[in-house]
C-alpha cells in the first residue's frame, strides 16, 4: 500500500475512511488545509494506472478539463475510468461545480464510449461546503478524508519525517538514510505552516546535502523554526511596516488591526501553498535536471501554482486600481442586475430583488459600485446558512437593504463581531471590506446589524440630487 494512505501519513480517522476508499468507487471529499497532503491521497488512491487528471488551478475551465480526458482517451485506448482530482472544489465556480457532478453522475463521452469519473474533491475547511452545489456536497460528503495541520499533529512529525526520508531516498536514489533520533524529536518543536509539503522539502534538502551519511540535524529555514510567540511577534512587526491600499485605510484603532490581520490572513491563506510547490522545485532544480520525468511533473505543478497565485491577485488588482471614482447617473436596479450578472449562477438563484423600481438611480461610478456590489453579495453568501436566501429591497429611506436568515448560521468571526462591537461596524472578510470601502469611496456607507434571527446590510449612496 503507498505511504499516503496509512499512518503514519494518516491520521487514524483518515485512515479508515481511505480504506473505505479503496473498497469502494464513490466520490471522495479530502478536506485539509494548503499542504497538509490531499494530492497524494488523491494520486495514490487512483493508483499508477493511467487515468490520473488533476485540476489544482482556481478557477478552472470546463472545457480544457474535458479536453484531457479526452485526450487521455485518445492516447489509452483501454482506459476503463478516470479519477479527477480538484483542488478548492468549493470555491470553482458553479458551472465548473455542475460539470463534476455530471461526469460524476454520468461519466464523459470520449471517442464513441462512455468513461467513468471518480471525483476526488479537496477543500481547505469544511465550514466552505456552504459554497459547493448541494448535489455535488451530498456526494463528497458520504466519504470525507480528514487531513488536519501539522500544528494539530506535532507528536506524528518525527514518524513523518522518518517514512517521508525511506521514501524519498529511494525516489533520489540514496541509500537508506540513517537518523539521528534527537533530530527526528527536534522537528515536532517546529512550526509547520506549508504542512506536510514543507516538511516533505526540509527532508529532501537534507538528504541530498547529506548524501547518504548520517542525519544529525536537519537544514530547516530560520522562518520555519521561530517559536509561536516569536511568529506572531514577527507578524505584529510586519504590519507595522504595511501600508494598506488608500481605499482600506480607516482611522487607527482596534479596527484598523483587526481589518489587517484579516488581509494578511487571507493572503497567506491563498498564496501559502502554491508557494510552497515553488519552492520545492527551487530547492531541488540539480536533482530534476538529471531526471526527466520528475522534472516534468514538478513543472507542471509549478506552473499551476503560478496560475493559481494569478487568478486570486488579478481580484486584487482590478481593486487596488480604482482610483478617484468617475461619478455618473446609474440605474440602481442595472448596477445590481449587473453585479449578479457577473457573479455564479448559485448566487443568482439566493438573491431575491424586491420591489426595486428602475426609476431609482444614484449618482456613482458604475464600474466600482458594481464591483463593490458584487463583492458585498459573494461575500454575505459565505457568512450565511447555504439554504438561506438574500432578499434586496430599497427601504423608505433610500437604503438598499440586504436581508437574510441568520439564525445559527452566521459565520464564527461575523457573530463575534457583532457581539461585541456597539456601532454594527465590525471587520468582516476581505470581500465585504473590499466592498465597504469603495462604498465610502463613492460617497456612501454601509452597516451590518442582527435582529433577532435576521441578518442585514444597508448601503446607503449619494442620489443625483446630493451629487
């Protein structure tokens, strides 16, 4: 059996529920963070058979997903099934999502014939399911692989480190490694933030630069091995030196900091693990370039992590870029028509326009209030229940309000939040900050509150009158 489907890769859960796996052909759910070995699973359940397509850029297209299939089809005539491997299935978008659910269900037609696909879907927490299609969720959710941090399993890294050595060495062509017993303990008072991606790197490094001698101590970056109150020490220096975007910018306080934990958070969050598949490659250039298989999958893989970086900074971009906005007489009901246009089909069919007449207009720039718009929606859907509606109504007053079901469904950081700050005006995600701020950029405002079981969010902007 691979190393990726046992302990001590495995934790016991996760173990049994691969066993269940490899029993019987049923979709897969491997939920766990950046790094923490999901794409091993998913490559060594499938096996060495050929039939192995993985997806692992965000977002991905459908019809270049089908493409290699039938590619492969093409190419393996006797190619029985396919096992599709995609990574952050829950953030793909809807009409990626529909795709996997039917070739799932249905399989894909390739020259004539009809190939099963095996879905093996990865997402970072489980708390994102709200975002999977309900189909595809009910699915994955009959066989789930739990694949926890390496924080959650420090008494498991010198085992992990021992079985990732044998196997490397093989794969290097080194002997057996030998270790020194106190550097395998040495390694569990490590911080591990790339999981067992960094881990598995810190062992590779070692072993070519010790070239089959003994191991007493292994090659871990400074950055690796700071104590957690140094890290966050180092954290709290960082941002003392970051400048936020003019358009984050908010008067210093308790505020300010919290918005930008959240920034950094959610940068490290979206750029931590691609980075550790380029470093990796980096690290061990000499060694692919003497072995031409490896070298192509490693470039491969580098190259997805590329894409993946790309596509979550272009969002970012196209934010930072707004500049002072153009202001105009827009149609309120085309803005918000046109900021659902842009968004999924599974947020479309949630939000609901209620008597929202065309004659309403305000006077804003239509390309930042429409992105803001489309930001506030796609961010409000992620902290609500996945069955609850979004209905949008314009209240006597002029504000566009935004109601929804909030009864033990929001989010753990919006409920505390709302808790505890007295003006409803709490940090919230990157989304929803995105999208405050070019409201107050436009000359508007925004508020969250709760009543009761219902959740609301009024944006307020300037009519042409006030313009």
């Amino acid at each position: 059996m691979s190393y990726a489907l046992q302990p001590p890769f495995l934790i016991p859960e996760a173990a049994a529920a691969v066993s269940r796996a490899r029993r019987i052909r049923h979709p897969v759910w491997l939920v766990g963070g950046p790094g923490a070995g999901a794409y091993q699973v998913a490559r060594a359940l499938h096996g060495d058979l050929p039939g192995f397509v993985s997806v692992r850029q965000l977002p991905a297209n459908p019809t270049t997903i089908e493409e290699r299939i039938r590619a492969l089809a093409a190419d393996e005539p006797a190619l029985d099934s396919v096992s599709l491997y995609v990574e952050r299935i829950d953030r793909q978008p809807a009409s990626l999502q529909e795709r996997v659910l039917g070739w799932g269900d249905e399989g894909a037609r390739c020259g004539g014939r009809t190939i099963p696909i095996r879905v093996l879907g990865q997402s970072d927490d489980p708390r994102r399911a709200a975002e999977l299609l309900p189909a595809l969720r009910h699915r994955l959710g009959a066989l789930t692989v739990p694949l926890p941090p390496l924080d959650e399993r420090r008494a498991d890294v010198p085992a992990l480190a021992l079985a990732l050595a044998e196997r490397l060495s093989e794969d290097l062509g080194l002997p057996r490694p030998d270790i020194d017993d106190a550097a395998l303990r040495k390694l569990a008072e490590r911080e591990w933030p790339g999981n067992l991606d960094e881990l598995g790197s810190v062992v590779t490094r070692s072993l070519i630069a010790a070239e089959g001698a003994r191991i007493v101590d292994f090659d871990v970056p400074r950055s690796t091995t700071a104590s957690s109150a140094a890290a966050r020490a180092g954290t709290a220096e960082s941002a003392r030196a970051l400048v936020l975007p003019a358009a984050l910018r908010v008067p210093s306080g308790g505020r300010e900091v919290r918005e930008l934990e959240l920034v950094i958070a959610e940068l490290a969050h979206e750029l931590k693990n691609p980075m550790v598949t380029i470093r990796t490659f980096a690290e061990n250039v000499e060694q692919l370039l003497n072995d031409p298989a490896l070298r192509e999958k490693f470039v491969g893989l580098t190259r997805e992590a590329i894409d993946r970086m790309d596509s979550f900074l272009e969002e970012l971009l196209r934010f930072s870029r707004y500049t002072e906005p153009r202001l105009q007489t827009v149609s309120l009901t085309k803005a918000l028509t046109q900021a659902l246009g842009a968004g999924d089909a599974r947020l479309r069919e949630r939000v609901k326009m209620n008597g929202l007449s065309g004659k309403h207009s305000v006077r804003v720039d239509e390309e930042q209030v429409g992105f803001a718009l489309k930001a506030l929606l796609r961010g409000l859907a992620r902290e609500i229940p996945h069955d609850a509606s979004i209905r949008v109504e314009l209240s006597p007053q002029g504000e566009l309000v935004f109601h929804s079901s909030a009864a033990g469904g929001v989010q753990q950081k919006l409920a505390g939040t709302l808790d505890h700050e007295s003006n409803g005006n709490a940090p919230w995600s990157l989304d929803l900050m995105m999208a405050e701020a070019l409201i107050r950029r436009n000359g508007g405002s925004s508020r969250i509150q709760r009543d009761h079981d219902q959740l609301q969010v009024r944006v307020t902007l300037p009519s042409p009158e006030r313009g």
